[in-house]
C-alpha cells in the first residue's frame, strides 16, 4: 500500500459528495514531482516518480486503498448565488496525516467529468496547471498560508480551450477543500442538520481547541474571520490579487485556494485588476478585505441556525463576530507593512504606510522592487530607490520622516529582507514559462520554481528574475483557463 489514508470527508453523510473515479487517460507523463512535499506527506517520492505512480497522479489507475469523492459546493460567483456548483473537475483521492499530525486532502485536479461537472469537460490545460503549481509553490515559499502543489503531469491527450491544448493534472494538496460555498451549499436547502454536521467537522479538524468551548459555533465563526482577515492582509503585503474570491473559492482552514486569474502586481496601482473576466473590477486589489468580509458574511447567514434559537440574537451574535475582521485584519497589515519599512513596532501614528503607497503609485513604481530597494536604503543607499521616482521630492520628504521613526523603532535591513521577496512570480516570467511548456520545454518552468523556491534571498546568478517587466514584457490579463 502506497497511501495511507485516513478519510474524514467520505465518512460524512452521502449528500456531502459524490463517489467517482478520476477517468483514465492515454499517456500519462510527469512533468514535475515536488518531492519535498511528497516526504512530509510520508509518502514515497520515488515510488510517485515511477510509471505504476505517475498513473494515479494522473487518474489512470486508482489505488485499492482509495475512496475518490467529488464534494458538493455552492457559491457566490461575482455576487450572484449559483446553489450548486461542486468539484466539477477536481476529485479528491484520500485524505493523509502528515509528519507533523496535520491533516492534509490530496486532490487531483483536472481528473475528468463528475456528477457537479455541468457543461464542463472534467479537465484542466497544461498552463493552467502550471500556473497554479508556480503561484502557489510561490505563496508557500513567501510564507502564507496555502494550498501545495505535489505534482503535475501530462495526460497525452488534448483539450479544446480557445485552441487545442495539452491535457494535465494538478496534485493538489490542501488542509481541507472545505469552503464557504460547502456551508451555503446546505444552508440554502434549509438543511440545519448538514450545516451542523459540517461545522462540528469543521472544529475537529481545524480548530480542534475550539471543542471544549461553551459557544462552539460562535468561536469557530470568529477563528474562520481571524484566518481570512489575517490570509488577505499577508495577500496586500506582497501585492497579491487572487482575482476570483467567489465565497466557493474561499476556504474554511484560511488557506490561499484555486489560482485562476491570479497575479502579482508589478506597478503599484491600488485598483488593480488582471483577471479577463473581472468586467466591474469586483476584486481589484484594494478591495480584497472588503470582499473577504462580504464572503464571511455570507458564511455567518449559513451558522445562523447554529448560533442561537431566536433569529434576531443569532444575527446580533453573527454581526460582533463580523465587527472583529477589521481589527483582525489590521493587526496583521500594519505590523506587517511596518516591518517591510524597517520599523519596529505596531502602530502607524505617522501615516508612512499610507504615503509611501501613495508616492508608489503617483510613480507608478515597482511594488516589490520598491521595497526590496528601502531594505539598501536603510543600509545608506537610497540611491536605487530614489531613482524610481520621476519627481523625487515627495519621496525626499517621506524618507525624512522615516529615518526620524526609525531613530526609535528600527528594524535591522536583515529583518527587512525577510519580509520583502526579491523574488515573486510575476506575470511575463509565469507566461514565457507556460509558451515554453506548449512548446514541450520545462527548463524555464523548473529554474523559476528554483528560484521562487528562496524569495527572500538574493540569487545574484538570477538577477534577472527579480526584475519588473520591460514594457513589451507587461502582461495585463490573466485567464482562467479552465
Ligand atoms: P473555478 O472558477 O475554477 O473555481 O470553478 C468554478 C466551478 O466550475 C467549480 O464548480 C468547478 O468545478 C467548475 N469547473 C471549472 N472548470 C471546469 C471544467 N473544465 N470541467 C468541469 N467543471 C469545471
Ligand atoms: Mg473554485
């Protein structure tokens, strides 16, 4: 026996998923196989790499230990209430513990056509693959939190997008796949039972400290606001747009989920959008917190029932738990933000965040860049950063100020250098990886991996990738893909 598993999930009622097998596919092919992941998973790395491996990465063979569930979900999508949406593509294999104890799904995304499939055809494009594999190994690297990638293969076979591409599933590994949309998939039915029932799995897995508490269900409200609002401030430390934060794509454990038309920005530019299919620009960058709380809204319409018997004190209840995100997310943003500008310390009396943000973007300079370049600056040499400013008197001024706070509450420029990457994925890099990929060359997708795999450190040899784009690099649009 190859995996352990030690499925919670598929021992939930059957109106929580769907038994199915991933479909077979001609000729599987691996592609990547993340084999430090694979060893805290206590799984055997070598083995996955094998044929008789690669064709249960790929859905062809399906362990005899195996119990394989598409789930069922609901969700907000841009909004609007779509009450059955569910793993169309995505079937989860099993569940492992992990070396340190930790829970963790392994699910392999692209594996075929499910009962919650609807239109689709059950599978996922090499670049997309590739694109989830790269940001997330990424966001992993960077320290926030997120689901992991394990592998990824070719399927030998084509899927019709635009144009024909290469077939390819992604391995993907996740505390749970648990979202708000799992709870709003049985709250819209009127289904209290399921949403109990869902909650009290929910608490065991995730926030296990919770059990013994007199209010359960309020806590374990107040823990899913803390780990979102916590999750997205860690998302605008480092200019992270996640593009589609639909209440289905948002998870219960606090985990970055379902890279779509994700992007790290390049330019500062608070209203950012990369996603095609973000028309209004519902999840432009700086409005990802108010969208993360509009999400938990929507989770605590679901605990209602749960949180007292008379609705009116429930909603009360559900609206002090709501009050809590803004500090919650504040803790983490201002202290953070404070660190990226090596000072030490939790409150902002002077504004320097707000107005070094501002000066980023009347300039319209490199976010990661800017702050990578005030880490020399605290070392005496503001020369690089200076020279992103066109007019640099504004930038003059603002640095007055920040070496006077710094006098007091000074961050060491090695402290600010563990808190501002030099290396993120950006987009041209991801993109030049995924025309490469269709071309069958996967030397550009391992080098970028290696060299997001260390973000914070410098990689002389790989200068190059810390680089903004050359303007005929830019790129503007993401796809989803799917
Ligand atoms: P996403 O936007 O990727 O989070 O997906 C939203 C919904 O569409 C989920 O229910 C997915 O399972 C489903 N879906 C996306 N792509 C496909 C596909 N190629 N085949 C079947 N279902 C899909
Ligand atoms: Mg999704």
């Amino acid at each position: 026996m190859q995996f352990q598993f030690d499925n919670s999930y598929a021992a939930l009622p059957e109106r929580f998923f769907a038994r199915v097998a991933p479909e077979p596919v001609a000729s599987p092919r691996l592609v990547k196989l993340n084999r430090p992941l694979a060893h805290e998973l206590r799984l055997d790395a070598d083995w996955l790499a094998s044929a008789d491996g690669v064709r249960v990465l790929a859905g062809q063979t399906v362990p005899d230990e195996a119990d394989p569930i598409a789930t069922a979900y609901a969700g907000h999508q841009f909004g609007t209430f779509v009450p059955q949406l569910g793993d169309g593509r995505a079937i989860l294999l099993g569940e492992v513990v992990d070396r340190s104890g930790q829970r963790r799904d392994l699910q392999l995304k692209g594996a075929g056509r499910t009962p919650f499939s609807r239109r689709g055809d059950g599978r996922a494009a090499i670049g997309p693959v590739l694109r989830e594999y790269i940001v997330s190994e990424a966001m992993a690297a960077l320290g926030i939190p997120t689901t992991r990638a394990l592998a990824a293969v070719l399927t030998g076979e084509k899927v019709q997008r635009e144009r024909m591409l290469p077939g390819a599933v992604l391995t993907r590994i996740a505390a749970s796949h648990i979202r708000i949309g799992t709870f709003q998939f049985f709250a819209t039915r009127g289904d209290d039972e399921a949403v109990r029932r869902l909650a009290d799995h929910v608490i065991a897995r995730h926030y296990p400290e919770l059990a013994g508490e007199a209010k359960p269900y309020r806590a374990l409200l107040s823990r899913v606001i803390e780990r979102q609002a916590q999750l997205v401030a860690k998302w605008m430390q480092v200019g992270f747009i996640h593009g589609v934060m639909n209440t289905d794509n948002c998870s219960i454990a606090g985990e970055t989920i379902d890279y779509g038309p994700c992007a790290f920005m390049d330019e500062f530019d608070p209203s950012a959008v990369f996603s095609s299919i973000d028309q209004t620009g519902r999840y432009a960058f700086a409005n990802q917190p108010r969208i993360a709380l509009w999400n938990l809204t929507r989770l605590a319409e679901c605990l209602l029932p749960l949180l007292a018997d008379e609705q009116e004190k429930a909603i009360e209840i559900a609206k002090e738990a709501l009050g809590e995100f803004s500090d919650a997310f504040d803790a983490v943003f201002t202290t953070g933000m404070l660190a990226k500008l090596g000072v030490a310390g939790g409150a902002d009396d002077e504004g320097l965040i707000a107005e070094f943000l501002a000066l980023l973007a009347e300039n319209q300079a490199d976010f990661t860049f800017a702050f990578r370049r005030l880490c020399d600056a605290a070392d005496d040499d503001a020369s690089g950063l200076r020279a992103m400013f066109a007019e640099p008197a504004g930038f003059d001024a603002w640095s007055v100020k920040w070496r006077h706070v710094r006098e007091q509450r000074r961050l060491a420029s090695g402290e600010m250098r563990k808190i501002n990457p030099a290396f993120i994925p950006r987009n041209h890099r991801v993109e030049a990886v995924i025309q490469a990929a269709l071309r069958d060359d996967f030397a550009p997708f391992e080098e970028l991996l290696t060299v997001l795999s260390r973000p914070y450190d410098d990689q002389p040899a790989f200068a190059a990738y810390a680089e903004p784009p050359a303007p005929e690099e830019r790129v503007t649009q993401t796809f989803c893909g799917t």
